[in-house]
C-alpha cells in the first residue's frame, strides 16, 4: 500500500512539475544533439576531402548551422511561451 501511494503521490508531483511543451522540447533538444554530431562529423571530413568535395562540405556545414539556429529558436519560442 505504501508503494502504491508513493508512486501515485511521484506520478502527480511529475505531471504538475513537467511543462505543456515538455516533451516537444526533449524532441528538439534530441534534435539539436544530432545537428551537432553532424556538424563535427562534417569539420572531421574538412581533414581529408579533395579541394572539389571541400565546397560541398562547406555548403553541408552552413545548411546544419542554419538548421541548428532553427532549433535553438523553437527551443527559445517554447521557453518563452512557458515562462512569459
């Protein structure tokens, strides 16, 4: 009985602590984590591409830094809608 009432009591403290955007927020900031795996993926490629290849990697870098700015501002936007 005891568990039951600690989950239960756990389980309400979670759902009133946990925001309206929790979970779209944890998906963005996986998503961020992977932008920027791709994106030392890409500075690791710099070392050993040939001078042709280099152009497409720059290009590839200035797309996954645009899309890393797109994610950090959905994560701001849902702060701010959070916390006004």
């Amino acid at each position: 009985m005891l568990r039951i009432i600690t989950v239960l009591l756990l389980m309400t403290v979670s759902a009133v602590a946990l925001h309206d955007n929790t979970f779209a927020v944890f998906e963005l900031k996986e998503e961020l984590q992977m932008r920027y795996i791709n994106l030392w993926e890409l500075f690791q490629q710099l070392e050993y591409v040939t001078p042709e290849q280099r152009e497409i990697v720059y290009r590839e870098i200035e797309h996954i830094r645009s899309e890393i700015q797109h994610i950090i501002d959905q994560i701001l936007a849902h702060d701010k809608h959070e916390h006004p």
